[in-house]
C-alpha cells in the first residue's frame, strides 16, 4: 500500500477522534436550541467552569480563596484533602444542575417571549459572567485535570497496524475513550428525547410553546432540564478538553469550533451535531495533510470556517436541519 494513503489513513482515523470532541460541545448547543429556541453563546464557558469547578473539589480547593485572602488577610487555599474523581463528578453534576435552576430563575424566565436576539444577547452576558465567576471562584492559573482515563498512544493499534503496513497509526487513547463516550452520550440522548414523557414533552415546547402550556406542560421544568442536561454535555467536554490539553481559559474557545459544526449539521439535530463534528474533524485534518503545505499551514484554523460559509451559502439549514419557510 503506497506510504501516502498509509499516512491518509491514519489523519482520517484521528480527524474522526478530533471530531467526536467538536460534536460534544455541539451537542449542548443543539439541546438548548431545540427546546427554547436560544443559541446560547455560553456553552463553551460552560464547559470551562464545568473543568474549573471540577478540578476544584477534586483538589480540595477552598472557592473564592483568593477573594477572601484579600478581604480577610488570611493564606487560606486548600481544606486538605482530596476527593476522588467519580465523587468529583457527581457533586460537578450537582454544581451544573444548580447553575443551570439559577440561570433560568434569575434570567430567562423574565425573557420568555422576547426576541431571538434579545435572548441571544442574555447569553453573551452569561458568558462573560461565568468566565470572571470561574475566575474569582477557583483562579485563573492552568490546572492539571486527570480522572483516571487512559491517555497516550493506544499500542495494540499501533502494533496491529505496524504488523500490516509496517507503519503504526498513533491513536490517542483519550480520542478512543472520547468516542465511545459521546456515542454513548449521542444514543442516551436520542433514547430520552423519542421514548421518554420528558423528551416528548420538551420537544412539544421546541414546537411551540404556548401549545405546550396549554396542555399542562411546565416552560421552567423543561428549561432547567434542559440547562441542566447540556450542563451534563458541557461537564462532559470539559472533562475530555481539560485531560487533554488541561484546564485553562482558552478552553472556552472550543464553542468557536462548534459554531461550524452546527452549521453543517443542523442547529435543531442531535445526529447532526455529531455528522457535522466528524465532518470537521476529518475535513481540517485531511485538508492540511493534503494541502496545507502548500500554502503555508495552519489551514486547522480556518478551515472548519470556510467549509461553513459553504454552507451557509447553498444549504443554509445545515445536512439534518429543519427548513423554515415563513409566509408574509
């Protein structure tokens, strides 16, 4: 087999390990579209101060450690013990559930009905709200995240492939768990939104909303389930984020990448999220192996973009997106 479709191979494989994690923070995108009808700018911070806050109980980390340092004059920074990673996990999952209750009490319930960019606009300042809480809460220092999962390359591929080709793929064993997670996650999702009285109910107030009151069912349970369960997404990616290239406040650009998957995919698709994840993935990585050093690298940036605008211009709602037709 020529070594360049040896070497193509092995980009396509781990493009789709990079996608998977693009599709993640997607996936909170799409659920919270899908119910309310608001593209929540925030989900990328989300994930950022799932990671912080995360890594905060695991450490044993006194919150707002440095304000009260300031205020008090104390050196108070750690309670002095740590607490297991699964632990960890559930009480992160509490943290979620309790943020997203207060975003919906404190924010969008006095938005219901207001225009798209209004409600838009709120998330913005949600955003920047969580990154500088985040911030006073656990530091801005970079923090090591490690739960346990496995990471390195994955030797029983590298030796089965070297066997064959006499080349070993390099496969991360992050991207593998990474994918069997959010295949996972992708199927768990899709079971509750079509077979459970909660699923359906939150996709009757994606259809409309006064409808949905008018046969009894609750605007605010559903959004903070709803919060609450892209809350779950954004832990989720933050945890796969934050083991990889640990917990920092760029990790909250990685909404920037989910914009362009949402926009192949669909914004109102679960599957869709994840198609337009693997399409980026494997796209951008195949495109600065084909052509990047051509003309100077570094396409990874802009790629994912370009393919958008694409989009954009000749399929608007995305591969699995609703079309809407308004009359006038």
């Amino acid at each position: 087999m020529p070594e360049q479709l040896i070497w193509g191979t092995e980009v396509v494989l781990n493009g789709l390990m990079a996608g998977v994690l693009y599709a993640l923070v997607a996936l909170g995108f799409v659920l919270i579209y899908k119910a309310s009808g608001i593209f929540n700018y925030a989900q990328g911070v989300m994930a950022l101060f799932a990671a912080l806050t995360l890594v905060g109980i695991m450490e044993g980390q006194v919150p707002f450690s440095h304000l009260i340092n300031a205020v008090f004059g104390t050196e108070v920074h750690h309670f002095g013990w740590h607490v297991p990673a699964l632990l960890a996990i559930l009480l992160t999952m509490v943290v979620m559930v309790v943020l997203a209750w207060a975003v919906n009490t404190l924010i969008f319930r006095h938005l219901v009905n207001q225009e798209p960019i209004i409600l838009f606009m709120a998330t913005i300042g949600l955003a920047y709200f969580l990154e500088g809480f985040g911030d006073i809460m656990w530091g801005s220092d970079i923090k090591k995240m490690d739960v346990g999962l496995p990471q390195g390359i994955n030797l029983a591929i590298d030796d089965f492939t070297f066997n064959i080709f006499d080349y070993g793929f390099f496969i991360d064993n992050l991207d593998l768990v990474a994918t069997a997670i959010a295949a996972a996650l992708v199927f768990s999702l899709i079971v509750f939104a079509q077979y459970t009285k909660q699923g359906r109910a939150m996709r009757a107030v994606a259809d409309d909303h006064q409808a949905a009151l008018s046969v009894g069912i609750s605007l605010n349970f559903i959004w903070v389930m709803v919060w609450s369960l892209a809350g779950f997404v954004a832990l989720v990616a933050g945890i796969m984020w934050g083991t990889k290239s640990g917990v920092q406040f760029s990790l909250s650009l990685i909404a920037l990448k989910a914009l362009p998957v949402l926009m192949l995919g669909g914004f109102t698709s679960i599957p869709g999220a994840i198609v337009g994840g693997l399409l980026i993935g494997v796209g951008e990585k195949l495109f600065e192996f084909a052509i990047g050093s051509m003309i100077g690298g570094a396409t990874e940036n802009w790629f994912a973009y370009v393919l958008a605008l694409l989009f954009l211009v000749f399929r608007p709602q995305g591969l699995f997106g609703e079309k809407i037709i308004e009359r006038v």
